[in-house]
C-alpha cells in the first residue's frame, strides 16, 4: 500500500489519499491521471489493469486501487 501512496503523492502531493474517498466524484483524478497511474501500477507491481476495470468505484481511493491490484496479483 505504501508503494501505491506514493505514485499517487506524486501526482497530487496536495492530497490525503489515506482518507480521501472521492479521488474521481470529487474530480480530484483526471483521465492523464488514470493513464499515469496505470503506467505506474504496471511497472511497480507488474499488474495490467484491464479495460474493463478502468471504472471509478476502482479509482476512487487508495483503499479500492489496492484491492484491485491486490486481485489482479492473485489472477
């Protein structure tokens, strides 16, 4: 998670992403954001998100991000 909080600090040093819930509803992620952490993710974590996943309710926080990654790692 650690790993995770830091692309994402990178991004927007600004933000709490340990508590903030609403990275896409509060158009606080942009589109060049997603692409960026997906870039990111697949190099730190060696986890493709797929298309399909590229939905907010995975985007939203830091908790949900890492369950994704963590389910893509077990796939």
């Amino acid at each position: 998670m650690e790993q995770l909080l830091n692309i994402l600090a990178e991004l927007h040093p600004d933000v709490d992403f340990k508590t903030e819930e609403q990275l896409i509803d509060n158009k606080i992620l942009d589109s060049f954001d997603i692409v960026t952490l997906v870039a990111e993710i697949d190099a730190e974590f060696d986890v493709a998100i797929p298309a399909e996943e590229l939905v907010p309710e995975n985007f939203n926080s830091a908790k949900a991000l890492y369950a994704l990654i963590e389910r893509l790692m077990e796939e």
